[in-house]
C-alpha cells in the first residue's frame, strides 16, 4: 500500500535528496520532483569505500561508474606523519551532476532551478522555484527538505557545535596526481587536495569565536601565510598558482531536532551536518536519506502511525549526530600539542566525554519494542538493546535476534540454553552465529 496519488517535492540535488528521490520511486511513487540548482562553487571531498556501498544499494550506477580510483592521502597529526589511507576525490561539481543524471536515466523529473519561497500549511506546500525562464509555482502535498546547509533554519530547535568556518582556496599549475593531505596547525587544521588536472584546492579550517580573521580583502594572503608553514601543503603549492578565488564554508557540526513534521522532513545535512574532519558527512548523509522514503511512505499512506516514523527518524539523526561528533573529538583529542589553544580545547570536549562504544554487559541486554523498517514501512518490532546499541538490533544476517535473546533468559540458569538453541535453529552455522554474538556480549557458554 503507497499513497501514490500524492505530490512529493525534493528541494535540493545533493546526495540526500538524490537518494530520497531513488528511494520514493521503489517504493512506487511516481509523482515525485527534484528542485535542483547547482552549487555555486568548486570543491573536492574525499568519500571512503562505505559511501560507495551506499550509493550502490541506493543505485546510484551511473555516478558509481563515474567515481575515480582511490587515491593516496597523507596525514601529518599530533607531529606524526603517515600515509596510511587512502579516498576517492570526487571533485562536487561532477559527481552532483552525476547524480542528477541517474534521476533522469530512472524517470525522476528533475527541475534546475532555485527554491525561491516555500509556503506551508497543514494540507500542503506551495514551492516558487526560479529558473532560467520565469518562475515556476509547485503545489506539493510533503515536501523533503535537502538543501544541505543551505536549507533555512525554519525557526527549528537546532543544536550547534563550536562554530567552525574552512577557507577554502583555488590553486592552478602543473598536473599532480590525484592525491590528498591533512595537517593540524596550532589554531585549525588544513585539508589539500589535487584533481589530477592541474587545480588544487587548500581548505584551512578555524574555530569562529578565537580566530582573528582579517577582512575579506587580506583572506587569501592570510591563508597563504599559513599554508607557507604547513610541510603537507608545500606539494600541492609546487609549481601553481592562487587563483585569487576565496570560498568561506560554514563547518560548524548541526543538528536539527525537529527534523520531521506531518507532511515535510529534513535529510542529509540539513538534518544534521557534522564536522568535516570525520570525512563522514557524504555517508551520514546518505544514511539518513536511505531511511527516509519508508518514514514517508509512512506518514503518507498510514498517517496513524505517523507518531512512531516520526520518532524513529528524529532518534536515528541524532544518534548519528552523535556518533559522529564522538569520533571528531577523539580525532581531535589525539592532537595534544596545542590541547590547551581555544580550537583544540574546545573540540577535544564536545559535545560530552562519553565513549563512542559502551562496553557490552550481558547483563543490561534486553528485548524491547521500537521502530523499525519494514515492508517500506517503519514499524514496532521486538529488538535488542545493548549498552552500545540503543536504538536496537532487530536482525542479525537476516534472522530475529530477539527471540534468540528470550531464548536465553528463560533457559540459561538451567543449562539448557544450548540444547534449547539447537533444536530451534537446526543449522549449526546459524546456532555458532548466535553463540558469538552472546559471546561478544560477554555471556559465558
Ligand atoms: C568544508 C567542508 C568539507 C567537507 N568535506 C567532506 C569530505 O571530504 N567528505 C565528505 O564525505 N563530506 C564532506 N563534507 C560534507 C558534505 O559536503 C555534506 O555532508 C554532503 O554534501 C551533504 O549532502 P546533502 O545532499 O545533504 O547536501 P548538499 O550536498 O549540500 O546538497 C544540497 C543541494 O541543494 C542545492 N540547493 C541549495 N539551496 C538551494 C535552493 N534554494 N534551491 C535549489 N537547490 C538548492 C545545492 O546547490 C546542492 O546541490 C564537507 C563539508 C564541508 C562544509
């Protein structure tokens, strides 16, 4: 059951709302319009091979093939030099309209142009969209807002990291190969890269409140002062030079709480947007946008379960908000040169001192109903809850986990667990699975 005869309109073309709109068409919803205008700057990101299993399951398989090899990166932190890892360096521009490409090879109709104006009432949206020609009215009955950082704030509650801004800056000059570098300096850290055709780009982050920026005129001789002392800047300064182009970006790490109404709900970064440093914003990203089209479908076709998708989308954004913000600061705090300057101070505490993985308790894992997805719809089922997964483990390779949990608790003290185990799960590589995952959670069998 969908709520075809519904209009959807997806403001913004990035990854989230790429994804969402993918997403809608294979649950069937076939009234579904991308807003899309491009960025209005240059940048390169770096995405890990996760992001490339996710755009693969949302089937994105023209801007998969579109991905350059992964490419060398090299890390100077806490006085320490390595180059452990590697990541694609996708230049933005490209892999957008990649994206936009793969809507339109499935059918989604996609519109270029600018949301100018939104006006929402409870039965719907009406959407003014700028383009090339004249203006554009849309009637939308839900609306998903992905304009990414760009998306306005709507007056909704929001919590904000220690405000953050990169400088990010053009250099042009002989080939390099693709290749990337990350350096962290007394009051920031600098993120370089090169796209392998002579352009590179030098990204130098600040903390807002402690940094004394100069005017908008003295930026660009500011920051090559500094990229001057970095040692991991110096190859991608060889032989080029500044364009003279400047791009502040807002990095300060954002959540939004309330990230879903009846008929709208906010995705990729304008539900939360994290610190650049994770190099995970592109992942979260689509994390939450591959979840989304159940949570609409939902709050669409059964509205009297709107309550539980509307809750199981805003727990999720933010306990991924906050996993990843965990890991920046332990990022951050690995960096104990300057611990004590306001940037490293900061950082290394926010936004609480909790581990990013609780240490697993047998003890404390128990069976609870919560929402999840199921069918293209989000759902009450029983899961198990560890110390370290709170939101709940529903299955595990395919199988219930809960029953196996129950299983457990009623037959451990007698010792019949094992036994009890064998003869509902007769195959022994299912029984083993069970065993290891009780074992991880420090169950003595
Ligand atoms: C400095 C910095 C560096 C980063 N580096 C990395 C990195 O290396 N790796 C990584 O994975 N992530 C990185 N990120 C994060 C990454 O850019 C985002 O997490 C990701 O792009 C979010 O996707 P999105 O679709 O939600 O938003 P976006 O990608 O921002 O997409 C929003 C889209 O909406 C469009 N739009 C905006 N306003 C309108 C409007 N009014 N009308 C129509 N369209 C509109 C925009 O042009 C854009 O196409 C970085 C972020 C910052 C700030």
């Amino acid at each position: 059951m969908i709520a075809q005869q519904r209009e959807i309109v997806i403001l913004g073309g990035g990854p989230s709302g790429a994804a969402v709109a993918l997403g809608l068409q294979k649950l069937g919803y076939q009234q579904v319009t991308v807003v899309a205008e491009a960025r209005p700057f240059r940048a390169m990101e770096g995405i890990s091979e996760r992001v490339v299993e996710g755009l693969r399951g949302a089937g994105f398989d023209h801007a998969l093939r579109k991905l350059p090899e992964p490419s060398a990166r090299f890390v100077t932190w806490n006085g320490q030099s390595n180059q452990a890892n590697t990541e694609r360096l996708i230049d933005r521009a490209e892999f957008d309209k990649a994206l936009m490409m793969d809507l339109a090879i499935q059918g989604i109709h996609v519109i270029q142009g600018r949301v100018v104006d939104v006006k929402s009432a409870e039965f719907g949206h009406e959407i003014e969209v700028g383009t090339a020609g004249d203006p554009i009215i849309l009637q939308a009955d839900f609306i998903v807002e992905a304009r990414g950082r760009a998306a306005p704030s709507a007056k909704l509650k929001r919590l904000r990291g220690a405000e953050t801004v990169s400088l990010l800056q053009y250099w042009q000059g002989a080939e390099l190969p693709l290749s990337s570098a990350v350096q962290s300096f007394e009051n920031g850290w600098g993120w370089f890269a090169s796209d392998g055709r002579g352009r590179r780009y030098l990204q130098l982050t600040f903390d807002v409140k402690s940094s004394v920026l100069p005017e908008k005129s003295r930026l660009v001789e500011f920051c090559n002062e500094k990229l001057e002392t970095l040692t991991q800047a110096q190859p991608f300064l060889d032989q080029a030079l500044p364009t003279g182009e400047i791009h502040a970006r807002t990095s300060t790490p954002i959540l939004c709480e309330e990230a879903i109404g009846d008929n709208w709900i906010r995705v990729g970064d304008a539900a939360m947007s994290v610190d650049p440093l994770s190099g995970n914003g592109i992942f979260q990203t689509l994390s939450s946008s591959l979840q989304a089209p159940a949570v609409i479908n939902t709050l669409l076709a059964k509205p009297h379960k709107a309550r539980l998708a509307q809750q199981f989308h805003q727990l999720r954004i933010t306990e991924l908000f906050y996993r990843f913000a965990r890991i920046g600061r332990d990022f951050y705090a690995m960096e104990e040169q300057w611990r004590d300057q306001p940037f490293w101070q900061v950082r290394r505490q926010w936004p609480d001192d909790q581990p990013i993985h609780l240490d697993p308790d047998i003890d404390q894992v128990q069976v609870a109903k919560r929402p999840v997805i199921q069918n293209g719809f989000v759902d009450l089922a029983d899961v198990v809850i560890t110390p370290d997964q709170l939101l709940g483990i529903w299955h595990l390779s395919g199988l219930p986990l809960a029953p196996v949990v129950e299983l457990y608790k009623q037959h451990f003290s007698s010792g019949a667990f094992l036994q009890e185990l064998a003869e509902t799960y007769p195959d022994p590589r299912q029984q083993q699975m069970f065993i290891n995952w009780l074992k991880q959670q420090k169950a003595v069998l």
